[in-house]
C-alpha cells in the first residue's frame, strides 16, 4: 500500500544565495521534476498532489 502523501509530509526547502525556494519531495527512484505555472491555486497541494499519487504507475 502507498503510504498517503501530505503537503505537510513531502515539503521541503533550500537555500540558494538570498532566495529560499520550496518543494515536494515523495518517492523513490528517478527523479521526476513538476513545474507549475501562476494564477489561483497553481501552487496548492490539491492542483498536483493527486498527480504525484498516481506516477508510481505510470509508464515511460
């Protein structure tokens, strides 16, 4: 069973120079990097947290 993934549990921050920049980091394997564009609600959890459920099975 996949465990449940929270914004709470994958968020993460780094460091670069004067800027502090946020993420999500969940999983195993190969890196995958999701980019999200601007407006309401393009940085919330729920626009891709169902998103990230669903890439263990995906194909490519």
């Amino acid at each position: 069973m996949t465990p449940l993934l929270t914004a709470e549990g994958t968020s993460r921050t780094v460091q670069t120079g004067k800027w502090k920049n946020h993420y999500n980091e969940a999983g195993t394997g190969r890196p995958v990097l999701m980019l999200h564009g601007s407006g309401p609600g393009a940085m919330g959890w729920n626009t891709f947290g169902p998103n990230m459920r669903r890439l263990p099975n995906a194909s490519g």
